[in-house]
C-alpha cells in the first residue's frame, strides 16, 4: 500500500470518504487533498503528514509514512465476557461513531441520554465493535486496566433496571449530572445501591443508590494510547 493509498483508507474509513470534510478536519485546501488521492497521486508532504497525524491522534505516525504496523495506534482491548455472550446488533462492517468528548469530565449529560443528534468527529473502522458508540476517557481511576486518554466502546443499557450483569465496568451517569467509570459489583449492604469498583488502588471502593443512576452504559472494550 502506497502512502496516497493510506491517505485514502483514513478518509475511507474515518471520514466516510469525504475528501472535503478530511481536507478541512487537518486544515488543508480540497486541492491538496485531491492532488494526493487524485489521478495526479502526488505525496504528501512533510507538513502534510503532520497535520493529518495532528488531527488524527489516534493514527499511528509509523503507518502513515511507512506502512508498518497497523493504522490506528495504541492497544485494542476487548472488556471480558462474563456468564453472559454480549449481542451488539450491528452488522460488523458498519462503522463506529466517534465523539470526542471526555466521559468523566464536563457537562454533556444530554450526550449520554441521547446521542442522535449529536455530529461525530468521525467514524473509526473496528469491526470486533460495530454497534458501539466510542468516545473518550481521562481519568486515572481505572488505571492500569484502562488509562487516561484510551477509547472506550459502549452500548447504552436501556433495561438495566431489569437485568445487569454484574462484574462488568459501565460508564455512569447519575441524576447530579456527575459521570463515572467504574466496575459494578452487588451492594453488601442492600438490593437497592451497586458496589463501584475502580482499578486504580488509590481509589477507594463506594456504594451509591440505585435510584441516583440515570443511564448505564456497558463498555465493551477500549482502546489505550501508547505512551
């Protein structure tokens, strides 16, 4: 595969192949574009390239100048399966929305409750996730298992009220617009609050009610930046 040819797969398959909105995403004139994936098949320049890993952090520098390794960088980790087969309704070749937004951080409650109307900042291409929604994670609190900056792969658990599987990390969003990343264990103290569980030993465990949960969503694997 060619460089012109590994430009093209990014827009292919993070950018739904528009050559425009890739043009615009690394801050590059259509023309510069077209001259690298066009008839013309010109390489990219030094600049170039480092725009386009600038705006794409999760592409690997190393598979873009040279074709090794694989396009996107970092390791993907797939969540453990527990007693229960996960079942993501999807066709494994459609793409995942990514959004760049923090889960832990800020105030995009309304995000998490419904994500139609929100605008990806591109779609990644991870068939073992199709179905997923991705978007990002800062906190430290499930180190070393999942650190800071990885993507997470989530579903929205719309009948978590009736059946969850405990044992699972979940991303959490509580009625006080606070947002959490954690495993959810059974309560030792009653039916009516989960045991949050965190990877990091710094972070102790804590129980929280039920009833102060406003959606669920499972996390079905992620994928960690390299450092």
């Amino acid at each position: 595969m060619t460089v012109n040819q590994r430009v093209k797969k990014i827009i292919d398959d993070l950018y739904s192949g528009n050559k425009r909105a890739f043009a615009t995403a690394i801050g590059v004139a259509p023309t510069v574009i077209e001259n690298i994936v066009g008839t013309r098949k010109g390489n990219p320049s030094f600049d170039v390239c480092q725009k386009i890993i600038s705006a794409n952090a999760n592409i690997s520098t190393d598979w873009l100048i040279t074709g090794i390794g694989e396009m996107l960088k970092g390791e993907l980790i797939k969540a453990p399966e527990g007693r229960f087969k996960r079942h993501i309704r999807a066709d494994r070749e459609e793409r995942i929305a990514f959004y760049e937004t923090d889960f832990e951080a800020g105030k995009g409650v309304a995000f998490y409750d419904d994500i139609r109307h929100s605008e990806p900042a591109y779609y990644m291409d991870v068939p073992d996730f199709a179905g997923c929604t991705a978007f990002r994670t800062y906190g430290k609190s499930m180190q070393p298992q999942i650190e800071p900056g990885a993507i997470l792969f989530g579903t929205k658990e719309e009948d978590w009220q009736e059946y969850l599987e405990y044992g699972q990390i979940y991303g959490i969003v509580l009625s006080d617009s606070k947002r959490l990343l954690k495993q959810i264990k059974k309560s030792k103290k009653s039916d009516e609050y989960f045991l949050l569980i965190s990877a990091n030993p710094e972070f102790d465990e804590f129980e929280i009610p039920k009833s102060k949960v406003k959606n669920l969503w499972l996390i079905h694997g992620w994928l960690n930046k390299n450092t």
